[in-house]
C-alpha cells in the first residue's frame, strides 16, 4: 500500500439534483459541480494573472477600448465575467457613466479591492452571480466579455454572452463585446449588429509531441517487460498474462486514450512555430456575433479543404486555433480596427496556444497533396463546457492516388 | 479566459448519504466518495506494479512467507485487499489448502487472470467486496495484508485487518497478518496473540526541500512585482493592493500550506538520505497487533526526547517513517524472523520513502542540543484516511539556554 488518492484524476460526470448549467446541447451539469470543475479555477489570482500577463490579449482589449473611446463614453457597460475587473476598469478609464462587471467566482472581492484601488468605486460595481441569474439595475449600452476558451467555443461561456445580450443590452444599445471578435452595436432588436467575426481554424500539422508519447509509452513497457522477468524470476510469480491490460491502461495514459476501445484522444494544448503548419490553413467556423445564438454554436460541421506545402512530410495531425476582430459595425466602424489572433506565432503567442490533434502514426506526405476532412464538433455529453471533435477524411497524392482514409475522434478537455 | 477546470484539486470534503466508510475517528465519508477517492488508486495496474517493485516490501512479505511454511501449509488463509493477488499466490505457493483473497476495486479480475494463470485457481479465491461487507465460507487460519499506508496509519486500512480478524480469524487460528508488523498466532479470544509489533518513528532532519520551495516562493513573488510594475506602466491599472491576497495564495501553493490562517502544511514525501537524520530517533507508537482496536490507534500521543548528533546543523522539521517485525509468537516463533523498515537508507529505499514535516524558517541548532517535543496525531476531521499531526516544542541548547519554543500543525494528505 501507500498511494496517494490524490493521484486520482477528478471526474467530470457528477450530476444529482437542483439547478443545472449550462443552456443546451451537451450533458448539463448540476451547479454545484459546474462550480467546482469550472468556475473555481478562476478564483486564483495566479490564473488571473497568467491571463493578465498575455500580452496579445491585453493589447487587444487595451486598444480596442482606448482607441474606441467614442463606445464607452458616457455609456453604461457590462462586463461579463469580469474576473480582477480589468476590462471594467478600463471601460470606466474610457469614460463610461457606469459598469457592472458580474463575476460568479469570490474573485469579486479582489476585483471591488482593485476597483476601490484604482479611485474607481462610484463607477464600477462589482455583482457576485452567474450572468444567468443576476439582476441589473437598469439595461445597458455596451457589452464587453472576454469569453474565449481553448479553441474559441471551450468553456461554452459564449452562452452567458449572449444571454447578458438578449436580456440586459438596450435595444438600441451599443455592444462591444470584446473577446476575440466581438465589437458592435445594436440599434433595434431586429438589426442587432455585430461588426465583429470569430473565426475557427484548422491546418495539417507536423509535430514532436506524438513521437516524445510513443517513446514514453514504449519506455513504460520496456520497463514492464523487465518486471515480469524479474516477478518470474526472483518470486516465481509469472505476471505475463497483464501485459496486455497493462498495455492498455498505458496507452489511455501516454497516448491521451479517453477510451481505448473507442480510441478517442484528448487533444493537447501546444504552442505551434509556423513552420509546424504544413498545409493551407481552413476556416472551420465564423461567427457572426450580431445574430448567433446558442443554436449557432452548438454542433459545427465543416469540410477542411488543404494543401501540403511543406515539402516532403509527416502529417502528425491538425492544429486548431482561433481569431475574433473588433470592427464595430457598417454605421458605426470602430475607429480603429483590432484583431486578435492566436495563430501559430513566434513572437506573438498567447496563453490560449492551439490545440493539437494527433495522429498515431503520423502519415507521409508530400508538396501538393490534398486533404479532404470532414470536421465534426459537439459539446461532450459528459460535460457541456468541453466538446468532442471528429476528423475524417482522405489525402489525395498530387500523383492521383489516394492514401487509405482515416477516421479520429478527440476529446477537448 | 482558457483555463483548464481540471487544474482544480480534487476535494477530500464530499459526504453525502447513505453508507459510510471508516470505523471511527476523522470524518466518516459516504462510501461511494470512499471509493472514487481511495480505493479507486488501487484499481490501476501502474499503481500495483510501483507496489510489486518495491524490493524491501516484496523480499520481506516473500521471505516471511516462504521461511515460515509451517504457518501455511494445509492452512486457511485469508488476504485483506489483495491487489493483483501476490500474498494469496505466495500463501498458495506456500502450502495453504485455501486462500479467500478478498479485494474492493475491479483490481479482482486482473487477480482472477493471475491466479489461474499461475495454477492456483483450485486453491485462491478471489473475492471482491470491502473487508466490512463480504461473507467468507469459514474462518479462517491466517490473516496475511499489507496495509500499511504513509507513515504507517495513513489510509486507515488496518481498521480493515482488525475487522477481519475479529471476524473471520478462528479463535483458536494464526493470523499472520503480513505488512509492517503483523505475523502472529491466536489461541484464543482471550489470548490473541501478534507477536510482531508495528512503530513509528520521528527524528529530526535537515532538508533542501523547505528552501528549494521557498526559493519557489520567492521567484513566484518576483514574478508578481514585474507584473504589477508593468500593468502599471503599460496599461494603466494599479494592482499593487492584490500583493498580499497573491502572496497568500503562493504560500498555500509553494509552502504546503493547507489553511492560510492556521498555517497548516501538508506533510511531504522524501527519500531522506541517512546523513540528512540530525539527532536520535524516537518511537511515537508502537502498535501490539495482538491487542491493539482501533480505539489504540485513532489517536497518538507522543513525546519526542531527540539530543542533536550532526554539529552545527539547520533544524528544518522532523522526518517520519515506520517499521514492523514478523517476528511470530512465543509459543509458536518464526523460524526465521523478518523486519520491514521504511527508515532513511542509501540502497534500501522503499516506495513509502519518509513524510517530513517542514519547519519556516529552520532553526539553527547544534550537537548536544535537546528536543522535547510533544507528538500529536489525530485522524483528519475532513476524511478518516488522511492525519492531522501537531509538532510543538521547545530546544534546550547544550549551554543549558532555551531556544523560542515552536508549535507546527501539518495534514498527512
């Protein structure tokens, strides 16, 4: 004896009694626990501080306010999400009357001591409460949220973004949903108008992080075998007839197995370099934030249509990303326009990196060859805020011949 | 945004309805939360083989079994949470007529493939339920277990060898209850005799662990002070009144600090080398495993009287380890008596290594100088299987003067 329970990984499908989040599409989970898997991580300052310590993202939202004054001047603002208060802070920096900046986590006692600190108290008031149950004192003009989750739609917090819309922004009111696309302005229930896109990418891949699981996987069993010859050996115990269960709890392990007869993998978090992308890159999904909802965003289906680029090569798998834009909109632009990108970067990497797909093993190719996939994404009926992905499809050699198809699915966690 | 809910720790503190876990002591915890918390480590083929290559718990179950035959041969052997089912072979190998291996996690199928792939399936049978709740065919001659958690009480598992020898041990059987300490032979209810016993030991130590987390500390609390003076500078916002919080919140992080206010650590694992132990050794508890309940164990009370051997040192805490005898019965002794110990060794480190228990900042201390410590030991109030430890105390230097006395609260998690 002697592990440690801790060891254990916490699971993600409790589910008992009273009150459920989540809007739709997915397994909802009880509240409680959505609290504990979820929204807990964002009561630790050191989250808040990686988050505020990404310089991408602070620039975007930094520039998209400040050279877009004329939105936030004596406009009322919601934040949705508001974690330290940033984003409220600096609305009330740009001059608006009033912000309510909600925030379901205790974080909300940081952000009232940074509001306070920063001479900002009769402006900003900091509400504790999930975005779907807090009452606002009056309807505001603009929106901000930064919502974005690993690969734009994890988390599913865009929910609550466009709940704080449908129930809090005035009719004619501007939103400027900061995020990674959101920027707009409403100007009737009708003609609700968000200048703004979010945009999902994918691009084929070559990487090390398969190879660096495959050796680990076989270290483990070279380890293995050396202790069911010695078991035999020096205790006369012959352990062989495990080594295929072995095997198999050490791919679920190494390999990102969720479950190994299904093979379905967890996808990884990676910071590409661009020269990791090795084919065109494809937009699985743009999303219009004046008229999107919930439904828009519940199931994505898209076909990846790319090209090898990168000489002769290893497609280890795909790399996903994503990028949103503040343009305002056609009667109203922004001043000037911001994009954020959490594209494979050198410089300009961002905490939110891209998540990898992996194939096992990694398939040859070559300048020329077309890919043809097939991109399916739901929530994971285990948890609505995390989203299962499946890729299929065929390369076809610039030579003509097609390369035997395959079929993954992940688990983005 | 784009945190992980899974960088969350799992909690210790669920207790919900009905079915409790644990005899006495600690907080009981609901069965089901038991199980994913506790037993569900054990259901993992990994966490079974680090157990089967522990050199020093496999030689000496092997050699306390394998020479002492006489214990099994033509015996009825009972195996409390067998795992992969290494004692019940070794007790079949041995000459046991039968061996009722009994076993809480999904562990047993695995056990039930080894078994029979090693020709015992006629004589182990492989039960699985908890200790507490299954029903064997008879008494039995034998308890062999090895429950034997960190720093010996952790996990709480003896309480199941106690109410399987209280059930199912015959009045009149032997019980050589294989683990730290127990090996034994019963004559009687009256006269249940473990000849082994089971101790546990503190002794002073220093340790590179308390500086190498406070230096972890210290670089994170840097890292905070560039960050401030940057979000300063760049984006206008004054986070210097979030120092303290964040200060706190890396203290419970680096520091082990399991409850700020109380500063209360968690108690770490370490692989103390032999120089590493500054001053004599004391016994906190020796356990009569002919004798001792749970009531003997639920709490330890201690005094640690320690002289200081290793010069002019840094007192950095107390290390803890266990050891237990096989030693069998003055009526009925081993031929050949075995001991396990878990105490700091250059070449026969076990995977229970030691707990050490951190003092901030480390005292200086010299050779001559007295401890007089009080030990105190209880279970957790969050979960029975986990100990709440308090270390207080005082150093009378050689000269005949008195340090500042110290009182340190540590989690055994």
């Amino acid at each position: 004896m002697g592990d440690k329970p801790n060891d254990v990984e916490p699971e993600n499908n409790a589910a008992t009694s009273n009150g459920e989040a989540g809007v739709g599409g997915g397994a909802t989970v009880d509240k409680g626990v959505d609290f504990a898997q979820y929204f807990c991580t964002y009561a630790f300052l050191y989250h808040q501080k990686e988050m505020l310590s990404d310089r991408v993202r602070m620039d975007a939202y930094y520039n998209a306010i400040f050279q877009n004054k004329h939105h936030f001047q004596g406009k009322t603002v919601l934040d949705v999400g508001t974690g330290s208060g940033i984003l409220a802070i600096w609305s009330a920096q740009a001059g608006a009357r009033k912000v309510y900046a909600v925030e379901a986590t205790k974080m909300t006692e940081h952000a009232r001591t940074l509001v306070a600190a920063n001479n900002l108290q009769d402006v900003v008031e900091v509400i504790e409460g999930s975005m779907e149950e807090v009452t606002l004192p009056e309807k505001v003009d603009v929106i901000i949220s930064e919502w974005m989750g690993y690969f734009l739609l994890r988390e599913s917090m865009f929910d609550s973004v466009i709940c704080a819309r449908d129930r809090w922004l005035k009719p004619t009111g501007v939103i400027s949903s900061l995020a990674r696309v959101i920027y707009g302005l409403i100007s009737g229930d009708d003609d609700i108008r968000y200048p703004s896109h979010a945009r999902m990418w994918m691009a084929p891949i070559r990487s090390g992080l398969g190879d660096k699981k495959i050796n680990d996987y076989e270290g483990a069993m070279d380890d293995w075998y050396s202790f069911v010859k010695e078991t035999k050996t020096v205790y006369g115990v012959d352990m062989s007839v495990l080594t295929k269960p072995f095997s198999e709890e050490q791919k679920k392990y190494y390999l990102q197995a969720k479950n190994a007869i299904k093979f379905m993998q967890t996808s990884m978090w990676s910071n590409l370099h661009p020269q990791q992308v090795i084919g065109t890159a494809a937009a699985v999904k743009e999303i219009d934030c004046s008229t999107d909802t919930v439904d828009d965003i519940l199931k994505v289906r898209s076909t990846i249509l790319s090209s090898i680029t990168g000489g002769c090569t290893r497609l280890c798998g795909f790399g996903g990303w994503f990028d949103v834009h503040f343009r305002g909109s056609k009667e109203d632009p922004a001043q000037k326009e911001i994009e954020l990108t959490t594209a494979p970067s050198i410089d300009n990497g961002t905490h939110w990196g891209q998540q990898v797909f992996l194939f096992y093993p990694p398939i040859s190719v070559s300048e020329g060859d077309n890919l043809n996939v097939s991109f399916s994404m739901n929530r994971s009926k285990e948890n609505h805020r995390l989203m299962d992905i499946e890729l299929s499809g065929e390369i076809k050699q610039s030579s003509g011949e097609a390369l035997p198809s395959f079929r993954n699915r992940f688990y983005v966690e």
